[in-house]
C-alpha cells in the first residue's frame, strides 16, 4: 500500500470538497458548507492508493486502518477461498463499521486495478470522536444514507427483474386454442425460471395451413444475458421458420446470426420441429437438445431415437440433418429442458430420464389432456426435490395428435 499525500487527479489544492464522490458521502453542499462532524472527518482523511492485487481489508486482521472510500478503481470482496461475493467501485465504502464496532475484519477486499481511497483510520477517528461527539453522529448519519442507498437501487433492480421477467412471458404463447382446433392436435407448454428471468423458451406457429412449427430451446446460463440471448435467438428462429425453408437450412442460418457479434459466447439448445398435418410427418433438427420422450398409438412413452448436431451460438458454418419420423393420430410427444432431468433434491440427486419416463407411464391416463400431464410432470418434480432450490429453468411442451 502506497500512502500519499496526493493522488495523480485528486491534488490537495483541488481540495476534498471539489471532489464529487466526496461531495456526495460528506454532504457537502454547493456553497462549500457541511454539517460539523463531517467537516472533522474530512479533515481526517488520508489519501490512500492501492496497486491491483494488494488487499485493502483482510479477513481476520486487525482493523486499525479502519474505512477507505474507493475514490478510482475496482476491488472485489471475498469471504472464503477465490469466489467474490461482490465488486465495489467509486463511491462504495468498505471497513466503516470498524470505526464503532470492535473485533477484525469479517472479509477480504482485493484490488482489481489501481485503487485510489479515501481513508479514516480507527485510531485518529477515536482521538476526534472522544473529543467531539459530533462526529459519531456524522459517521451513522453517512452509514444511513449509505445503507438507504444500497436498498433503494436493489429495489430498483427487482422493479427492473420484474418488467423484464413479464415480457418475457408476454413474448411465450399462454393460449394455445387456436392451434388445438387443427385436426388431431392438442397440447399445453409451460416455463417455470430459476431466477426472475430465465433462458428456456418454446414457441408454436404455423407456417401454411398444413404446417405446424413448434420447438423448445435453452439459453446456457440463467438471469438477463440468457434471456436477452433467448429473445434473439426465438426471432430468427420465428424469422426464418416462417419463410418455409427446409428445417436444416433455416437451423444453419440461425446458428450463424447468433455467432455474430457473441463476445459473451453464449448459445443455445434448440429441439426445433415441423409437423405435416397431412402426411403425420415430423421433420426436426435437435441442436445439442434433449430427446423429446415419444408415445406411439397409446403404448408406453420411450426416448425418441435420434441423432444430435451441435448448438448453435457456438461455431459458425455448422451442418444440421435434417431428421424425419411419424406422428400419427394416437401418438403424443414429451418435449422438455435439462432443468427437468437434472433438477436435484436435497439429497442433490438427479431426477434423470428414468424417473421422467417413468412419471410420463404412470400417468398415462393424462395421455389426452396436454395441461393435466403437464400439471402431473410438475407435481413430481415439486415432490422429488423436497425443497431443494430450483437450479435451472424448468419448461415443458406435451402434444397429442
């Protein structure tokens, strides 16, 4: 740790009170005035720069540096071992709770970068308190507003979770009337996010009067990149489907779109179909997807046997085979994501294929009511994990001819 009189764009002769982030956590107001025990701890303050990897604060020490207000530069916080909990920049305020509170330190603060702070140690704040009280009003005046500050932008966070997670359920059919009065068509789907906003989605359209698109995908990961990720890729999805191109070719060129400008490399699942009406003919394309589970004329539901192609959002150019099988009247289709699968109990054991298709059979006489099998379905996840947390996005697509 470098302590300086001075830091490169915060000379003294600009003085503290010029500088915003200081302005702000002082209450210093335009004509230069402050309450008087922030005018004391101002003048106590020190200027302080860390270099990138040097700890401002380490779990178990002594806290006698006491608090630092991150004026340039990032650092991360850790309780544990290498995974942060969280990342501060300029403005944030780490240790102020070492100014009043006795005992070390409960995590470490690492530099990110170059971090340049504002520093208040223990010992000169105890010398100013003692002599002027005022001064400890000042600081639990600053740990208010600090602290209302955090709530009120994680409020504003959970406003904005909440706005993107209804649109994104406004963009996945909910009614799926119009297509149940095809010929020999019935069926339900369902999500169910692990967080607010989620990565799975399905979707269902027709392409002519004869041709019926529906298909099931997941977004790697979870939250908003996913489902940023998930409204791009059901678009070109949409887009292309709707122009009547073979099921491959319209895969290939998705799969491209979604490679441009990936720097998050992200990608996708897709189990993408087309149903002739007439001719009971499914062509489908599984980009990496799960098999969907397959009940033939009334019998027990099996794995559909097919091949996979690689996901798309991963690698540009990519072949997709186009794949071919019956869907006759009589037969139903079980289409799903890894969330169900893999969902966990407290036990943190698999739901796997087996216990799926052996919940697909004891319930079969729901074979013909889509949204009561999907009811069951949920039910027994709900049942098996045993109040374990959601790990993924669950979602579900039942049809019946």
């Amino acid at each position: 740790m470098d302590k300086n009189s001075s830091f490169e764009g915060y000379e003294m002769e600009r003085e503290w009170k010029n500088v915003k982030i200081i302005q702000d956590f002082f209450q210093i107001q335009e004509d230069g005035s402050m309450p008087e025990g922030s005018r004391i701890l101002l003048a106590a303050t020190q200027p302080v720069t860390f270099q990138k990897g040097q700890e401002l604060v380490t779990i178990g020490a002594e806290p006698d540096d006491g608090m630092y207000i991150i004026l340039d530069g990032t650092t991360q916080t850790f309780l544990a071992g290498d995974e942060p909990i969280g990342e501060q920049g300029p403005g944030e305020v780490i240790g102020e709770l070492a100014l009043i509170k006795e005992g070390t330190r409960k995590a470490t603060v690492r530099a990110m970068t170059e971090v340049s702070c504002a520093n208040i140690p223990k010992k000169v704040f105890e010398e100013i308190a003692h002599s002027n009280p005022k001064v400890y009003g000042a600081l639990l005046e600053l740990l208010y507003t600090k602290s209302t500050n955090v709530i009120r932008e994680r409020e504003r966070m959970k406003s904005e979770l909440e706005i993107a997670s209804r649109i994104q359920m406004g963009m996945l059919p909910k009614s799926f009337e119009q297509y149940c009065r095809l010929p020999n068509i019935s069926l339900d789907a369902r999500t169910k996010p692990a967080k607010m906003v989620g990565g799975d989605f399905y979707d269902i359209f027709q392409i002519d009067e004869t041709h019926l698109c529906f298909l099931i995908a997941d977004v790697a990961g979870e939250g908003l990149p996913a489902c940023l990720f998930m409204t791009v890729a059901r678009t070109h999805i949409k887009n292309y489907m709707r122009l009547g191109m073979p099921v491959a070719e319209a895969a290939k060129r998705v799969n491209n779109l979604l490679n441009e400008d990936n720097e998050e490399e992200l990608f996708v699942t897709v189990f993408l179909c087309v149903l002739d009406l007439q001719k009971n003919r499914l062509t489908f394309v599984n980009a990496g997807h799960n098999r969907p589970a397959i009940s033939r004329g009334h019998g027990p539901f099996q794995l559909l046997k097919c091949n996979a192609d690689f996901v798309f959002g991963m690698m540009e150019d990519m072949t997709y085979q186009e794949q071919m099988t019956e869907l006759c009247p009589g037969d139903s289709l079980y289409l799903y994501t890894d969330g169900v699968t893999e969902a966990f109990n407290t036990d943190e054991e698999l739901y796997t294929e087996a216990r799926m298709l052996e919940a697909l059979n004891r319930h079969r006489e729901a074979r013909e009511q889509p949204g009561l099998m999907l009811d069951y379905m949920y039910r027994e996840l709900e049942e098996f994990s045993r109040g374990a947390e959601q790990s993924d996005d669950i979602t579900m697509m039942y049809l019946v001819r």
